[in-house]
C-alpha cells in the first residue's frame, strides 16, 4: 500500500516520527510531505536511506493568512491526487483540520488525522483563537458525510474532549499512545545515586511546558542544598507565540545554578538523558511527551504534572511522582523526595523502563498502526 505522512518540516518528523515510518517503510511505500526548503541534504539522505520517499510542499505565510491557507490546501491535494497515496496521516491537530478539508475532494482509502495535542491555545477565549477552533469544528463536522476517515489522539483525555466537544465522533476515532520509543537505542542504565543528582527539564522553552515553574522549584533547591545540579535542554524560538521573553531566556542562559544545555539533537538526546538522574517536565498538557517515554527507557524516575498526557506516562509512586500544573512549590516538594530518599532514583527508575517497555515500545506502537492499516 502506499502510505504518506504529512507533516509541517522534517525536523519534526525525525524527531517525532522517523523510527515508526522506517519500520511501516518495511511492509508499505511509505512517503513524506513536508517543507524541504531549509532541510540539510544530510538528513534528507538518512531519510531516503530508510526506503521513504519525500515530496517538498512549501509552507505558507503567516498563522492566519487565508490566501496562503488556500494556496497550501490547493497545492497540498493536488500533490496527493498526483501519487495516488491509499492512506494518508495528517500529524498536528492544525494539519489535521487541512486534512480534513481536502478529505472531501479526495478519493482515497483513508485519512487518518493524528491529534498529537490540542496546545496552550485550544482554551483562549481570545478572537482569533475562538474563531480558529470554530473553523476546525465546522470543518470536522463535514466529515460526518463521509466514512474514509480515523482520528487517532496520543491519549485518552483529548479523545474525551474532542468527542464531549462534537469536534468528532466517538466511533471515528482511537488511541494510539505515542509513536513508540526504539529500545535498542534508549537503552537501561541505572544511575550512580552517590554522585550529584541532576534534575532535567527538556522540552521547547515555552510557557506552557512549565519552563518557568521549574527555573523558579530548582532556585529554591539551589539555596537549601549545594550538590544539586540543574539542566535545561531546548529550543528557543521567538516566533513562537508561546515562547518565553528574551529577560528570561537571558536568565537562563546567564544563571549560576542552571546549565544549559540548548537545543539536542535528536540523535543525542540519549546522552543527556544518561547524564541525569530525574526528568521534570511540568506541562499544562501534552499529547503524549515523548521525551518522558524516552527517558523511562534509559530508567529515569518522572516529575509530571498532573495533566493530560503526562497522567498516561506515570503511575503515581511507582516510576515517578506527579504535581499540580503551575505550581513551582509542588515540583520544589517532589524534587526533595528524590534527594532525601536517593534509592528512590534506581527504584522508580527500573520500574520506568519497564512500564515504558510495556506500554510504549516501538515494536508495540508500530503493530498498532499496522492494524490500523488491515481494517
């Protein structure tokens, strides 16, 4: 069958979508559509190496340019009119709603629109928000005149919403939790607990991930203990209407207590993982976070807010500990469970890589999506 992933630019597919496409590239013609403007020809050739083929499709100008919108949708169909894909996976919840769009001028098997998070603004009551989530739903009920078609949601919370919502119906979608974590690469460790524990944030340097709710908790550690170290490891992108001001990444950057890191590629992200004892990653929601399930392989214990997403990551007391989301006291609290009870490092950590192995493993999401394809 001949299957095409339809995603923004190609460093998120590599980071987000590479491993589980190279093992689908083994029973299937497995294509990619995407930005290729700016993509180095080094990893355009590691993807080709791996049997998928790529289609450039340029991106549009600007969030709420309507005539780029028109254009893309425009030239987006006609390029899969053009190959005759059978299925095609739409991946974000904006390129799901184009996806949708173009579902209804297409004859195709399927369309699969991957709900990989609702994000920081599905709540805004702000206009042009409001008016954003109107357009998706009025172009998601269209879909109900029509049966080629499978929301898949990273978890079980934006399933509920999405449905509660009317955005779908409860029947035309699933969960399909992740993409799969490859375990021959995120391998276990177990840690040297002896040594200086290190609390890891890794994550974009936005608001939403808790960025700032973690910087204030590990100042606070800082003062009260000296053999604590502090991590921060992540892009930052000043067009990104989320992102932190430039006063804070400057602190960041500047600070005596934190290190950072900048941004990890992805096929290094595995040593810093190896390098720290305990992942923070304070989100106000999440499809799933990927980099939680990575660091459970390599037997990291989790410090998750108790949100959407993070909740399917963590079972509470077993491989982690959970926080109320925005509150820097509460991860403060937890980060000192770890350092006044340091076997809990190890103890949590195996039972991480364990559970992540599971539940999450590359093998098991990878049949999942397999199936999919048999119905």
């Amino acid at each position: 069958m001949k299957i095409s992933f339809v995603v923004v630019n190609p460093d998120y597919f590599i980071s987000h979508r590479l491993d589980l496409a190279t093992n689908l590239a083994k029973l299937h013609d497995v294509h990619v559509i995407t930005n290729l403007e700016n993509a180095p020809e080094s990893k355009i050739q590691d993807i080709e190496e791996r049997g998928i083929s790529l289609h450039h499709l340029s991106s549009r100008n600007g969030s709420f340019d309507i005539f780029g919108y028109l254009k893309y949708i425009f030239n987006l169909k006609n390029l899969i009119h053009l190959q005759k894909f059978d299925y095609v996976f739409y991946v974000t919840l904006e390129m799901s709603t184009l996806g949708a769009l173009i579902n209804n001028f297409l004859k195709i098997k399927k369309s699969y629109f991957l709900i990989t998070g609702i994000g920081p603004f599905f709540y805004t009551k702000k206009f042009k928000y409001a008016l954003n989530r109107f357009i998706q739903k009025i172009i998601f009920l269209l879909l109900r005149f029509k049966s080629n078609y499978l929301f898949i949601f990273q978890n079980n919370d934006d399933q509920r919403i999405f449905t509660d919502k009317k955005f779908c119906q409860y029947e035309m979608s699933t969960v399909i939790q992740g993409n799969g974590v490859d375990t021959n690469h995120f391998k276990y460790r177990k840690r040297e607990v002896e040594s200086k524990i290190t609390f890891l944030f890794a994550s974009k340097l936005i608001y939403s991930k808790g960025i700032i709710e973690f910087i204030n908790a590990s100042k606070k550690i800082a003062e009260q203990y000296q053999d604590i170290k502090f991590y921060v490891a992540g892009n930052y992108d000043p067009t990104n209407p989320d992102t932190i001001s430039a006063k804070d990444f400057e602190k960041i950057k500047t600070s005596n207590q934190i290190e950072y890191k900048g941004f990890i590629e992805t096929n290094k992200m595995r040593d810093c993982l190896y390098a720290s004892s305990v992942l923070v990653l304070p989100s106000y929601g999440e499809g799933l976070p990927k980099v939680a399930l990575e660091a459970s392989a390599t037997g990291l214990p989790l410090i998750l807010s108790n949100v959407s997403g993070c909740r399917d990551c963590l079972i509470e007391g077993k491989n982690g500990l959970l926080v109320e989301a925005k509150n820097s006291n509460a991860i403060e609290i937890a980060m000192k469970k770890f350092i006044n009870q340091k076997e809990l490092i190890n103890i949590y950590g195996k039972f991480s890589s364990e559970f992540m192995e599971t539940n999450f493993s590359l093998t098991i999401i990878t049949q999942k999506f397999i199936d999919l394809l048999k119905e």
